[in-house]
C-alpha cells in the first residue's frame, strides 16, 4: 500500500475489512473465526473482527522479537522521521478517521476530529522529537574517586558516569474503547520511538481505526515486525499476549479488575508493567468560586464523551450554602447545552454508549439509585424533537436511530456516600452530586474512595485551592479547570487507578532500561 492511497480510506466503518497485521503482512486468523462488530449509534452489524487465539499471538511476538535488533539499533533520526510520517499521514485523514471512530465507538464526529485525531499525530511528532533532542541522555561532570586495583597498589584517579537509556525488547501494549485511536497511539509512539518493538491487541468492541492504523504504518514504512495488530478478545488474545515468555514489557488500559488480573499474571514473569485503570473522580466546588464556570465546565467533566472518560467527574461535591443553587444551574445548563443524538450531527454533544452490554451496565447503577431511594432526574429538553422516548431506567430512543444505545444525561441526588454509586465507576453519562460542609468534610470525601486519578478543587482563595490539591488523593489535580492534560507531565493513578506513570518523560522511562556507564577520564 502506497502513502497515495491511504488518502482512499473507506468513509464507512462497513467498508473496512479488518485483518491482524503481523511482520509487516495483513493476515486473516489462524482459526478463520471472527466476531461481529456493531454500530452503536444503530445497534446494526457492522464488520467482522478477527478472533485471534494464542498461536495468532505467537507469531506477532515472533515477529517483534526478529525485528527488535534491527530497528533498535536504526539511528534516532532515521526512527523520528517515520513516525513524522505517520504523524503527517493522521492528519491528512483526520475527517475520514474521525468518521470511521465515531461509527465504530459512538462519541460525536466532531470531538473525534478537533480533539482524538490532533491528539494522535502530536503524540508522534512528540516523541519523534525528543528521541531527536536527546532528552533522556544525562552526565555526571563531577570527578567521581576511582580506585584501580593492581597488584601492587590502589591508584587513586577520576572517572566519569552517563546513563544510557535501552530499549527493553518486545512490549505487548492493550488498549481500551473510549478513545481507540488515540490510547493506541499514545503507547505506540513512546514505545517505538526509543527502539522497542511491540506486538498491539485493541479491545474487540472498537477496531476499525487502530486497524486502519496498522495501514498508515505500513505505508509509512514503518519496517516489518517493528508494530503488529492482534485483533480478539481478552481472553483468547490478550491473556497470551500478557503471558508469552518473550514479552518484556505491558502497558495496559482499562477497567480495574482486568488489571488486577494483568499484574497478577506478569508478577512472577518479571515484566515491567504499567496500568492505567478506573476512576471515581470528585470535583470539589466550595462556595467561593465562580460558579457560572464551575458548572459549565462540571457538566462537560460529567456527560463528555458518553461519561467514557476515566477522569470524568462522576462525583460532584458542593458546599452546603451554595448546593441548591449549584443544582438548579446544573440542570438548566445541562437540558439547555447536552444534546445526545447522532454523532455525526455536529449540534450533538455525546452519542450513544458503546454496547449493547454496557448500556445495561450502566442502567443497572440508575436502576440501584432508585431502589435505594435516591433521586433520579433525566435530563433531557422536553422541547428536543429527536427524542421519542425516555424509559424509567435511563434509556433514549432516538429518533431514525431506534436500536442505537442511547441514555439519558442523569443527575443522582440524595444517596449514601457507602453506597456504589458513589464508589464504582460507572462509566456512563451519570452524575451523583452530594453537599459538604466544611474543607475537612470535602477532602474526606473526595479520599472517601479505592480510585485516585483525577479530581477538581472549585475555589477563588488561591491559598485554599493549594492546600486542598495536595490533600486529594489523585495522580492528577486541576485547580478552577478539568482534564486540562499537559502531554509533558506525568500521567496515571493511584489505589486501584492503577501503577506508573506515563506521557512525556515518564512514558520514554517507563519503555527504557536505565543503565549507568562508569569509565575513566583520559586525555
């Protein structure tokens, strides 16, 4: 495939037809079974998935493993102008890409192409670059004692130290379904910019753009083996990928028990591991701040995306004497701003949910908020033509798209902080907002919690904000914004958000082996 014809891509998901790429060929499953993928917006069938199995993963591994001496070794710049490549061929098929991830996925085709593509090609250049600039290299300039051991006598002299950063060797890299394109991307461009080869298995619920990925690496020339795709299931593919012997590396993304069960395999295998998992987000809002902007923006941190963000903030707590008034805006802004509906009408803010499957989750939560007494507020614009039906658990019925899955932006009021819904991720478009008192009674809450990646303080007291931002226990804390991510800082959880830290130069850590040169100084 030519970089010419790239720019051909299908422009509906029905068109691509999805294959496992391994050393450099576009090869069908070596059972010849396949799943069926399905169009969220529509319930409809849409196109086959390889349903790989372990010798499927064998050979991608191979293949890693045979190509890992050659491109480690290629020069940095030689490395960094293929993933430009990459980078340039991203953004000349941002719309078309951008369309194939909403049909596949369900969010809105205009946040796939303002923000999930953009995002894509800068993390290549990214990386490209600081292979490029060095950043990983460090000196030591201070004489360090060297003592010379002979048969005679100890001769004192001065030595100098570098560390070196290796590429570790084969890594095995498990993406998610809420942003398919783009956590692919992120632990692609990291992992292969510094020498490593990988071998990557997309969840099966969204695989048409990281495949159609797989075809801009080919025509990028990306060389044979370096990347390979692996399409299936956890079980049959993933749990091989994580197991196989000459896998060195695992960075995954997803929920919590599934990385619980990743580390738990790797553990005695010695693999260096990095998880990025769940969420249970607070957002803190003392009386104090700017109100208007705090419920603008806590409405987007509730409903962005389907609630399929794993920094989303599912759990909004607000100061006792400004509660009332927080709730009545939240609703008005949400009925008035959240039009869900169709993601390729660019008036749409969210789209319908994934599946089928986890629609039902997340209805179930909405279902066990009103068993428990909680209430339970839908809100949805009575004046929106596009809705035909709300049913008592959540689920929209929209309007041409009646088999989609679509649910109702909700607003829980009135639960228990013991109760799930405000200690398991939902993941879905709900919201559970609780009042609070004091700051003590806020941190408290916001620490209430086995999650601990992101979180939100709402205040104009500066001092406050600091003080309460340290307090939270979260990998990453926003001050007066939300998920404002700066890709050179360090991103990840604690608890059971998960282990490491990536992004940056942590990501470039986290796929490097660190070695330390000592040798002598001479003229």
């Amino acid at each position: 495939m030519t970089m010419s014809n790239m720019l051909n891509m299908p422009v509906n998901a029905k068109d691509v037809k999805i294959m496992n790429y391994i050393n450099g060929e576009f090869v069908a499953p070596t059972s010849g079974s396949y799943l069926m993928s399905y169009n969220p917006a529509t319930g409809e069938e849409m196109t086959p998935i390889p349903d790989s199995m372990a010798k499927d993963v064998d050979n991608a591994v191979c293949a890693a493993k045979n190509a890992f001496p050659m491109w480690s070794n290629m020069p940095a710049t030689e490395r960094a102008a293929m993933l430009n490549r990459v980078a340039d061929m991203i953004d000349e098929n941002c719309q078309k890409l951008a369309t194939l991830e909403s049909q596949d996925q369900g969010k809105p085709v205009m946040m796939a192409a303002m923000c999930d593509m953009p995002t894509c090609a800068n993390t290549f250049r990214q990386f490209a670059k600081y292979i490029v600039d060095g950043i990983m290299e460090t000196k030591s300039t201070a004489n360090i004692m060297m003592t010379k051991m002979s048969v005679t006598k100890n001769e004192p002299g001065t030595m100098m130290a570098t560390t070196q950063h290796v590429p570790a060797g084969v890594a095995g890299l498990i993406t998610p379904w809420n942003f398919p394109m783009q956590m692919v991307c992120e632990k692609i461009a990291p992992c292969i910019a510094v020498g490593n080869t990988c071998v990557v298995k997309p969840t099966e619920l969204t695989s048409v753009t990281p495949f159609v990925l797989s075809q801009i690496m080919d025509a990028a020339g990306i060389p044979a083996g370096v990347v390979n795709f692996v399409f299936g299931t956890g079980t049959k593919a993933g749990e091989p990928l994580v197991k196989h012997k000459d896998v060195r590396l695992i960075s995954f993304t997803g929920g919590s028990l599934t990385g619980a069960r990743v580390g738990a395999m790797s553990g005695g295998m010695y693999k260096r591991v990095s998880l990025e998992l769940g969420g249970k987000n607070p957002s803190l809002v003392f009386s104090d701040c700017d109100m208007n902007h705090a419920v603008a923006t806590n409405v987007r941190a509730a409903f962005q995306n389907q609630g399929e963000i794993c920094l989303c903030s599912s759990r909004q707590y607000v100061q006792r004497d400004v509660y009332d008034m927080y709730l009545q805006m939240f609703r008005q802004m949400t009925m008035e701003e959240v039009i869900v509906g169709d993601p390729s009408n660019p008036k749409t803010f969210y789209g319908p949910v994934v599946s089928k499957q986890h629609m039902e989750k997340v209805m179930s939560y909405i279902r066990l908020a009103q068993e428990e007494g909680a209430k339970v507020e839908f809100l949805v614009n009575p004046n929106d033509k596009m809705v035909k039906n709300v049913s008592k658990d959540g689920m929209l019925t929209i309007k041409g798209m009646e088999g989609g899955y679509y649910i109702a932006p909700t607003l829980i009021t009135g639960m228990k902080q013991s109760s799930r819904l405000m200690q398991e991720e939902i993941f879905g478009p709900v919201v559970c907002v609780m009042p609070f008192k004091t700051e003590e009674e806020a941190i408290q809450l916001a620490n209430d919690t086995e999650y601990g990646l992101g979180a939100s303080v709402w205040t104009m007291d500066k001092v406050k904000m600091m003080r309460v931002m340290k307090q939270v226990n979260a990998g990453s804390v926003w001050g007066n914004s939300w998920c404002n991510v700066d890709d050179n800082m360090p991103f990840g959880g604690m608890g059971c958000s998960g282990t490491s830290r990536e992004h940056g130069p942590w990501s470039l850590e986290f796929y490097t082996e660190t070695k330390a040169l000592y040798y002598p100084s001479m003229k």
